[in-house]
C-alpha cells in the first residue's frame, strides 16, 4: 500500500506571535495537507496563518548531546538578557 506522507504542521494564532507546533497529519502534497490541518487544527478560527513539513525533512539535535550541543551559550551572556527590566508596556517579550 502507498501510503500518503506525514507533515507537521505550525500554526500562528496572531500576528507578532510565533508559529506553533500543533500536530501531525498525512496528505498526498503541501496543498492538500494545508487544507487538512485548516480542517483539523483551525476550525475555529485559531489561526492566521498554517505551515506545514514533511516530516521527513525535519532536522533536529539529540537530547544525549544537550550538553556539549548548547554549553558554548553559556559564556555568552549577551544572549540570555537577563541583566536589565523589561517595561510593564512590553507584551510577548
């Protein structure tokens, strides 16, 4: 059997927010997996806007190498500002 293959898909619920993971489905190319996550994950109208990935084209790193993966940040504190206050007026920060 030729089974469709799998997406996952993101959806951004507002705008200057991130893309989100929301799950996985299977279609037979983007459009029409596009359509099945609108169908699936934004029936409500929880989204502006929906990415989907073959899940085969995926890439990540492996939680086992975590530490000598993500160590080098640590003596950066440029990219962890937690040396000042962020204003009350700042949302999604």
């Amino acid at each position: 059997m030729n089974e469709w293959p799998l997406w996952e898909v993101f959806i951004r619920s507002q705008n200057g927010l991130s893309h989100k993971h929301v799950g996985s489905l299977h279609g037979a190319d983007a459009k029409m997996a596009i359509e099945n996550a609108r169908d699936v994950y934004a029936r409500r109208n929880e989204g502006i806007s929906i990415w989907v990935v073959r899940s085969a084209d995926l890439y990540a790193s492996d939680p086992i190498d975590k530490g000598t993966f993500f160590d080098p940040a640590k003596n950066k504190i440029y990219r962890h500002p937690t040396f000042y206050t962020v204003p009350p007026e700042v949302k999604h920060l």
